[in-house]
C-alpha cells in the first residue's frame, strides 16, 4: 500500500479510517472482527450512520 493511501477498518462493513497504527476504529468493530455478517456497521462515527 502506497504511504499516501489511507488504510480503512478491518471490519469489512465499516468504512472508518482507525487511528494511528491501529487496526479497528472502535471497540465494536474490534469486537465484531473481519466477520461479513453485518452488512452495516453500528460503531457510531459519521462515516458510518446511517
């Protein structure tokens, strides 16, 4: 991945940018993992409100 491209969630339905080095952008799509049975995520940031 080129250094400019921002790397987005883990949690295959979010579409949050996670902070820093991390992985997830919040505890629920830590929680949830890379599971693909939500089909949209409920981890409260704007980006992903419904």
């Amino acid at each position: 991945m080129a250094k400019d491209q921002t790397k987005k969630c883990a949690h295959l339905p979010c579409v949050c940018v996670p902070a820093n080095d991390e992985k997830y952008c919040s505890q629920h799509c830590k929680d949830a993992g890379s599971e693909e049975a939500e089909i949209a995520c409920d981890c409260g940031h704007p980006a992903c409100a419904k």
